[in-house]
C-alpha cells in the first residue's frame, strides 16, 4: 500500500456503474488532491441512472459522466503510464489493467466491489443494490486514502 497517489484510475466492466460512482466518490471525498478518471474494458452503455440517483443522494453528481473504455482513453491520449495506481472494481478491469501495465510499472489494485446491475426487482430494491455498491466504494476508498479532506 503506497501513500496518497497523485493520479487515480478507477476502471470496471463498461464504465456506466462501478468506476464513475468511484471516479465521483474520489472527486468528491479528496478535492484536487488527485488527477482522477475511469475507464471500462468496454465503453458502450450509457451512465447507469440508479448510479447516477444513488450518488445524487450523497451529493456526488454523475449526470454529465461520458463513458470510455481503455480504448476510448488510450485514443484522447490518456496514457495508463500516467497513472500512479490503476483500482480494479471487476475481475475483468483487472486482467485489462494487469495486460495493459504489463510494461509499465504501475501499481493495480482490485476492489471486489458488487455488481448491482440486474440485482433486485423493482425500483426501490435496485436502489438498495446500487447503495451497497456505493458504501462498498466508500469503505473501500476511505480505508485505502484516509477520512475525506472536501466534504
């Protein structure tokens, strides 16, 4: 476990769920203390709107959120190299971010956080889903980066 990264890049399956609601948390939580973005191994879904509703509860706002992939990142110049520490929020994130840094000295760490999507029927049981999802992020983050310095 390093210190406090200069560079965060949260990464999960599509980038709609898991790695905004990170991407957002850590934006919110530490300020400019860190260059934060998020990519998935595939970038075509749309934000999630139970994401984007279950940060908006805890004033995190995901509405503007672009989705990318690793690909879509790598075109627009983002180099993975540039990152201090790749977190892993999917198996799949994991084995792209471990493929992609297999050159490049870079620190991944996986969170095994829940994959809310297709969890729970009906609305207000989604949201439940999708809640723990975010408080497993929360937990994660403060215990990986310290109590939040924005509030």
């Amino acid at each position: 476990m390093g210190g406090f990264p200069q560079s965060v890049l949260f990464c999960c399956d599509h980038n709609a769920v898991r790695s905004p609601m990170a991407e957002g948390l850590m934006k919110r939580f530490y300020g400019h203390r860190a260059y934060v973005q998020s990519a998935g191994v595939k970038g075509e879904l749309e934000i999630d709107g139970f994401a984007v509703a279950v940060c908006r509860e805890i004033g995190v706002e995901l509405e503007r959120h672009r989705t990318r992939s690793f690909d879509e990142m790598q075109q627009w110049g983002d180099d993975l190299g540039g990152f201090d520490l790749v977190v892993a929020l999917s198996p799949a994130s994991q084995r792209r971010a471990l493929d992609l840094t297999r050159w490049v000295h870079l620190e991944v760490e996986y969170w095994p956080i829940l994959d809310p999507t297709g969890l729970g029927e009906g609305r207000q049981a989604k949201l439940a889903s999708y809640r723990q999802a975010r408080d497993q992020i929360r937990d994660r983050m403060i215990a990986r980066f310290g109590q939040p310095t924005e509030q």
